[in-house]
C-alpha cells in the first residue's frame, strides 16, 4: 500500500514526538516495578504478570522469542523466568522435536494468575479508555492504538536489527 503524505504538518517537531516517546516509555518501565495484588493475595510486579500473561497467549514460547518481543536481554527475561518458576507461575520444558529448544508454559497457579491480571487491566482501563473516546472520538482512540502497534513493531525490529 503506497503512502501518501499531505502538506499538514504537525504541530509538533519528530524531536518533540521522540521525546513524548521516550517520556512514555520512560514511565512505563518505571511502573513495571510497582507491585500489586491482582486478585490472589500475593504481589506481582507488572512485568511478573505481563510475562506470565504472554507465556498463557503463546504456550511454548521460548525465552529467545520473549527477549525479541519486549525488546529484553536473553539473560534478563531467564532472571523473570526463575523468579516466576520458583513462585509455581511458569514451567519450562525441552521440546521433544527439539531438545535444545526449551518452551515455556503456565502452571495452574500462572493461569489463574494471568486471567486476574487480565481482568484487573480490563477494570482500571475501561475508564481511561472512555475518557479518550468522548474527548478524541472512537475513530481517533482506534488510530491511536493502530499507531502505537506499529511503533512497537517498527522499534522492535529496529532492536533485533542493532543487537
């Protein structure tokens, strides 16, 4: 599909957008330390939760796979996975097609885990959510979420690329 540019410009500079970007991505990270209770009694950080979150949604997923999408170290993403191993949530195990290749799967304890997290996201995000749709309008929330999967698609590939 071609893409045409019009002679709008924004109203901001590509500095000023990278730096929005940053500032963002910046509070994200910073957040992912915070700890919360999502329903189970115990604490998780929520990058503990995303983790196990993305093992439920691709089971078998492999530690090299997760570092690509999140844009982490091999090494860093086995620290979150033996950390969530030793607290019941995940399982490793070798791929009988493959016994180099070691797939990753929830536990009982990771589901039932990553199902309150999922709703715990859905219940404190429906209000954000709504409060853009009556200020931007449904169509501009949509465009906005469209463009921010294709950023992380583009700086994901950007990080694989520049390893």
């Amino acid at each position: 599909m071609a893409i045409t540019h019009s002679n709008k410009q924004p109203s901001f500079s590509a500095y000023e957008f990278a730096d929005l970007c940053y500032h963002f991505a910046t509070l994200f990270k910073n957040n992912s330390t915070l700890q919360s209770d999502y329903g189970t009694g115990d604490v998780y950080t929520s990058l503990e939760v995303h983790t196990v979150s993305r093992i439920e949604d691709n089971p078998g997923i492999t530690v090299t796979e997760i570092a690509e999408q999140t844009g982490r170290t091999k090494g860093a993403v086995s620290q979150i996975l033996t950390k969530l191993e030793s607290k019941g949530l995940v399982r490793r195990e070798k791929d009988p097609q493959n016994p180099r290749r070691v797939c990753l799967y929830v536990t009982p304890d990771g589901l039932a885990l990553s199902r309150l997290h999922k709703q715990f996201d859905e219940d404190h995000t429906r209000m954000l959510l709504d409060r853009w749709i009556a200020l931007y309008g449904y169509d501009a929330v949509e465009k906005h979420f469209l463009i921010m999967q294709d950023h992380i698609r583009e700086v994901s590939e950007y990080l694989v690329k520049n390893k």
